[in-house]
C-alpha cells in the first residue's frame, strides 16, 4: 500500500508529464508552477489560445502516449545561469529562479522534456499511466489577482487502475450528494453571475441558517457570552493597525467614503478590539466573552469558488475572549466543552483534535509561548480529549487547537478553532485595571466553532445526504389528505402543531396519496401525516416517515410527545 507520500510523488511527477504533453500539443504555451494536491494535481500555463474542455481528451490521450514510452525520469542540478538560459523566454520561471536560495537550482528531466524542480519522482513515465484530467479553470500567477491570468489544468492520479476506479466511483456519490445539487433540488440556496462568490439564501435556507444561528445563541447566552455587532465597513487606518493590510490585503475590498479609504471587513477581530476599549475595565470584569455573527468579505479568484464551501462573502461565529493569562486554560476548558457539544448535535462523533505549536516565525517571549501552551495542553488533558501535536504550525502570534470532524462520505472538515492572541491587545494598547490597582494586559481568545455557516451548512447538507434530522429540517412535516374531505382536519391538526413552533405544510396538489408521499419524499422532509377518513372519525393521526416506516392511530398529544423529544438537543 502506498503512503501519502508516494501518492505526492506520482502526483507531482503527474504534473511534469501534463506539461510535456502540453508542450507538445501548444508549443507556444509557458509553463509555471505544478504541485501535487491533497486529491490530485494541477499545472499553471499561460496558453497563446485559451485551452478549452476539448482540448483535455487531447491532452489526455497525449500523456498516455508518453507513459507508455517508459521514459526516464531524472533530476539533476545546474546553474542559476544555465536555468536563466534555458528559460530566457519565461519570465515565471526566470522569477522562481531568482527567489531560489543558492548558487543552483533542481531540473527534472524526461526525453527531450525539463522543468524546474526540487526533486522527488517516480523512475519513468511509465508508473504514470493511471491518471485522469479533470477540469480548466482559471487562476492567477503567485495567487494575485493583480498578477498574470492563468489557465490551470487539474487532474488526479493513483498507482493502481483499481485505485483510479475506487477513487472515480467515490466521486461519483460525492457528486450525487453535492450541496449545490441538494440547494437547488430542495430550494435552499442559488448562485447567479450577478454575483458570483456571493451565495443568495432562500426561504428554506433562511430557516436552516437561523436554526443554526439560534441553537448556538441558546449556547452562548447560557455560556455568559455578551453578543455584539460591528460594521461591514472600517477604515484602512484599522486595518493598518491590526496588520490586517499588510498581510491580507489583496484579499480585501476597498472604497472611498469622503475621500478616506474604507475597507470591508475580512474579519471581525479589530471591530470586537474597539467595543472592549470604549471604556476602562476591571479585573471583575474579565473573562469578558463578546461573540459575533460577522458577515465577513474576502475576495477568491473565480477559479477558486466553490459553492458554499468557498464563497466571497460568509458569516463567522466569532467570539473573542478577553481574558488574564491565568483564566485561559479555564476558558479553553469551556470552548472543548461546547464545541464537542455542538458536533455531535450536528451528527458528527468523528471528532480529531490537533494543538499547533510555536512556528519559526513567531513574536513573543519564550516564557509566554510555554505558558499558553501548556493551558491548551492542560486544557485538553483535564477534559480528557486525546489530541495531535501539530509541531511549529500555530499562528505566528500564539498556540491554537483546531477541531476536524468526520462525515458520513469518509471526508474530513476542519471547522472550529481556538487561538491564544496576545499581540492584538500590545497593537491595540488593551487594558485592565488588576485587583493591586496597577494597568495589565489582557490575553485575547479567538473562538469559532462552525467556522463559517454557509461552510458548515454545506458539510451538514452534505453529511446528511439532504435528509437533514428532524429540528434542522426547514419543514419538519407534511400533512397528507387521501381526498379534499380531510382538508379541514388537516388545516386543524396544522393549526395546533404549528402553535408549538413545529414547521409544518399541507399538500395543497390535487395529487393521489402515492404522488403527495413522493413529492415529500423528494424533499426530504422528515414526517408525513397521513389524514384519511379513518382519522378524521377516530380523531387520530397516522405518521409516514422517510424511510417508509409507519405509526398509526396516534393522537394529536402522542405525536406532539415525539416532536419535543426530537426537538430537544
């Protein structure tokens, strides 16, 4: 069995052979960048002519004629200079080799085929040969959307045709339960070109989203959370103060408002730092927990969009936690609590956790990085949580855990994160007064647990395979009439569910039985209410559920006993 390893071998040695190919069949075409991916690989190109999705099979076809030409695979150094004149012509490759450190750079070399490399392939072409291109998007050179318009190529690649096929057939059922597939098929959510990267919500998405909203609010009032709000849009001074500008601003929108500049807001950390320092606070006070439901923007190339999983616009369940450094591993005890609590509401019980540690470049004392550490860690060892040790991949200004969850597809999803911050209170000049009467520096606990709520409405749409459970479904039940005879007890029966916070529809179609349960069915909605003559007499009700199991002869009392139950989490 190969590792992962080996797996991001063949892949990158993928990549160079998409290259050859294309080389071949587009001679004009510049290369740039290739790396193996998580799933796969892709290649950058600057086309003369843009490839179109024709052109793949092309291409395909090519590269498998390379691979069955079983030519050898070699890597060797040579020269800054001979780089610079093997790519005079290339001014992204020219760039790479002048960011290289020292004197030589790598090249991989097949047939009359080079690139520039680092190294690590397989011995020939012909390990190759069970590999698949997937799509032409577009993309930009170094990631900048001010910088060159690309072309990617993406493709995957396994050691094993058997591989390739397993890989292939899991892809299909991803594909069948893609949440953009089960948003439109149950009228949750739609994208339009008007806005691309911009997710536009309906009716039953807005019930899902507030349902989210108001179960972790419920969480977070019961947790002394404070919830707060501040703008979409601030100053780039802000901006500027926090470091947001400089590290992240060609991700960020800007506009001129009165001939200052203006930023829309990435995230919601500076605008949190400004409500905590509109006035003096005591150490009474601390932990002060403000939450947020920010709606944050950041700009993605178009090529990079991804339904709801990355859009341009999102919403965060921010909290940030301000607190004395002796308070931070009791804070943390908390968060593990609640965020364990919420996943496995969601459905999720394949819960990992990883504490990432001081990266090389990083600020702050040694003393300070081993006492936040050592909360997180004494943190996770009082609650009992088993957890990885992601060595030097904290955030540069302090130690975080992040929490990843497993899905019924076999996937998995980092989605909610703690982090220790103790450089935005010194930008900021933050402040407590301590019980000695002397000024203190509080300590800043970022907190998310979904993360994002379009992201995390995806992976549970997803999860789910649109049969959300019953309190997130956006219409719990459906009363079902056998004939226009039990309309009236329908609309009765929904009255009185409904006055219990139920979601309830009534099939208004003139549809025989059998066409009002499979139109229900098609929407996934967790119950049905079968009303008939039969009921109507004995003052009863009969449930259908999704999966076809039924109930009968039940009273309006017992079926509101099931729906308190399913609603209680």
């Amino acid at each position: 069995m190969q590792s992962d390893n080996d797996l991001k071998i063949l892949r990158h040695s993928a990549a160079h052979l998409l290259a050859h190919a294309v080389t071949e069949l587009f001679p004009g075409t510049l290369l740039t960048i290739g790396p193996a991916t998580q799933d796969g690989f892709f290649y950058d190109f600057l086309p003369e002519t843009n490839f179109k999705e024709h052109d793949l099979p092309i291409i395909s076809a090519r590269m498998s004629e390379l691979a069955q030409q079983n030519l050898k695979i070699t890597h060797k150094e040579i020269s800054k200079e001979e780089a610079r004149a093997l790519y005079k012509n290339n001014p992204f490759k020219l760039e790479l080799i002048d960011n290289l450190e020292g004197d030589t750079v790598g090249l991989s070399v097949q047939g009359d085929f080079y690139d520039l490399c680092r190294g690590g392939h397989v011995a020939s072409t012909k390990e190759l040969a069970h590999f698949k291109l997937e799509s032409i998007s577009g993309s930009y050179w170094r990631a900048d959307r001010n910088g060159q318009a690309l072309q990617r190529i993406t493709g995957t690649a396994f050691y094993t045709a058997q591989d390739l096929q397993d890989f292939e057939d899991k892809r299909e059922e991803l594909l069948k339960y893609d949440h953009r597939r089960l948003g439109k098929q149950l009228d949750l959510f739609s994208f339009h070109n008007e806005g691309l990267g911009f997710p536009f919500f309906h009716p039953k998405g807005m019930i899902i989203l507030n349902t989210m909203k108001n179960y972790l609010r419920k969480k977070l009032v019961k947790a002394q959370y404070l919830e707060i709000a501040t703008p979409t849009m601030l100053s780039d001074e802000l901006w500027k103060q926090s470091g947001h500008y400089e590290h992240y601003k060609n991700n960020m929108y800007f506009c001129a408002i009165d001939e200052s500049t203006y930023a829309v807001k990435p995230m919601n950390c500076p605008g949190s730092i400004l409500v905590y320092k509109e006035r003096p606070h005591s150490y009474r006070e601390l932990p002060m927990r403000l939450a947020e439901f920010g709606l944050v923007h950041r700009y993605e190339i178009s090529g990079a969009l991804h339904g709801l999983f990355r859009v341009r616009a999102f919403t965060q369940d921010d909290a940030h936690i301000y607190c004395t450094p002796a308070q931070i591993e009791t804070e943390v005890c908390t968060i593990i609590d609640m965020t364990l609590e919420i996943f496995k509401a969601f459905g999720f019980n394949d819960i990992q956790v990883g504490l990432s540690t001081r990266p090389e470049n990083s600020m702050g004392s040694d003393e300070y990085w081993d006492q936040a550490t050592n909360a997180l860690k004494n943190a996770l060892t009082k609650k009992g949580v088993d957890y990885i040790i992601n060595e030097g991949d904290g955030a540069f200004y302090g130690p975080k855990i992040d929490f990843s969850i497993g899905d019924s597809l076999g996937r998995r999803w980092q989605c909610g994160t703690v982090q220790v911050d103790p450089f935005q209170p010194q930008n900021f000049d933050l402040h407590y007064m301590d019980s000695d009467g002397t000024k203190k520096q509080p300590i800043i606990i970022h907190r998310a647990i979904y993360g994002s709520f379009e992201r995390f409405f995806g992976i549970v749409l997803e999860h789910y395979k649109g049969k959300l459970p019953f309190w997130l479904a956006p219409v719990q039940i459906k009363l079902l009439t056998i004939t226009d005879d039990q309309k009236e007890y329908a609309h009765s029966i929904a009255q009185q569910l409904s006055a219990h916070n139920l979601r309830i529809e009534i099939d208004s179609s003139s549809d025989p039985l059998a066409g009002q349960i499979k139109s229900a069915q098609l929407q996934y909605i967790p119950w049905m209410l079968v009303l008939g003559k039969k009921e109507v007499e004995n003052n009863t009700i009969t449930i259908r559920y999704l999966d076809g199991k039924q109930e009968f002869g039940l009273t309006l009392a017992q079926v509101l006993d099931k729906t308190t139950t399913l609603n209680n989490i």
